[in-house]
C-alpha cells in the first residue's frame, strides 16, 4: 500500500492536490475536515460535537478524530492505500494512525508538506469564505487562530515524522499544475 499524509496549515492547498493525486495513484481520500463537515451536514451527534470546535477554528479532541479515522479505515474495503489529509494533526494522533496502519500490516509511506507563508494563507481563506459558507473561512480573527493552532499543536508532526525519514517538503505557492509535479516527483520516488 502507498499511505501519503498530505501536511500543511489551513489554506495550503491539500484539497485542490489531493484531488490530482486520488485521480492518478487510485489512493482513497481520507479528509477528516470533509468527514467532519459531512457529519455536521447529517445532523450526527458526531457532527454536534465537533461543530463548537470547527466554528471557532480549534481542534476537535484526539479521541474524537481517531475513532472517527478507524472507522473509516476499518470499514474501506480493499484500498491501494491512503491519503490523509488534516489528519494526524496533533503527535497523539500520528502515534495512534501508526497503531492503526500497524493492525493491516501496513505503515505511512511519506509525508508530503505543502509550504506556503502566512500572508498568503490569510488571503486564500478569506478568498475561499466568500464561496465556501464555512463560517471558520469568514473570520479574520478565525483564520489567525487556525493558524496559531496549526503551530503550536500541528507542526511536531512534521518532527514525528522528519525523526522517521519521511519528511518531504514542497513548495506550495505557485501554479496548481506545478506543485502538483513536485508532489509528484516525491510520491514517484517513494
Ligand atoms: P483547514 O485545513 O482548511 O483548516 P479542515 O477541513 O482540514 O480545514 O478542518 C476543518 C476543521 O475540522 C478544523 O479547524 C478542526 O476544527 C477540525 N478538524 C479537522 N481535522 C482534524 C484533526 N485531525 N484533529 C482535530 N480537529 C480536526
């Protein structure tokens, strides 16, 4: 199996690539922040739960994600391997997706880490709150702690796996098709 964690903070374009990749390498995509939405839109007491959290742009609690991740892994029949996207956010979470991938015999392949400056995150998630109705997408001061969060709890996971060899980093900035190569060029040489 290929298992890819696609990393970066809000705004940095995992969504748009994971879609080029899901199409080419046949991965299945695993986006806890669609799986969130998703149950929010379903009026789930999943979804209830997570809302306060989401709205305000801090993290729903680990033990939340992660039953909510091996459900989706446990009940995936087959797959070729993973994309994770938004998720391990936190090193609780990374260390649990190791337990979880170790059950199937199988283990994260690389992390592909999107780089991309806080300014212009800023100015894609306001861009994007025009069109997207994410409430989290609207608010200046929402987005700034977004990426606060993504710094103090997100970014030890780009070290959990630099520390395993895995750590690949990419430019994010620049023309969608471009990026897409560098990804790529990591994921073909993994
Ligand atoms: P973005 O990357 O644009 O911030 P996501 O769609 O990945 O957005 O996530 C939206 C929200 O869902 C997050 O702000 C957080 O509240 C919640 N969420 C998503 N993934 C996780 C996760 N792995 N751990 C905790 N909370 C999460």
């Amino acid at each position: 199996m290929l298992n890819i964690v696609l990393f970066g903070p809000p705004g940095a374009g995992k969504g748009t690539q994971s879609e080029k990749i899901i199409d080419q390498y046949k991965l299945v995509h695993l986006s806890t922040g669609d799986l969130f939405r998703k149950h929010l839109g379903e009026g789930t007491e999943l979804g209830k739960l997570a809302q306060k959290y989401m709205d305000e742009g801090n993290l729903v609690p680990d033990e939340v994600v992660i039953g909510m991740v091996k459900d989706k892994i446990a009940t995936t029949i087959d797959p070729q391997g993973f994309i994770f996207d938004g998720f391990p956010r936190t090193v609780a979470q990374a260390v649990a997706l190791e337990d979880m991938l170790n059950d199937f015999d199988t283990s994260i392949s690389g992390m592909i880490a999107l780089d991309v400056p806080d300014e212009e995150l800023k100015k894609r998630l306001l861009e994007r709150g025009k069109t997207s109705g994410r409430v989290d997408d609207q608010d200046e001061t929402k987005i700034d702690n977004r990426i606060q969060v993504y710094k103090n709890e997100t970014l030890p996971v780009a070290e959990f796996y630099e520390k395993q060899g895995k750590y690949n980093k990419i430019h994010g900035v620049g023309a969608i098709e471009e990026i897409y190569l560098a990804i790529r060029r990591v994921m073909d040489g993994l």
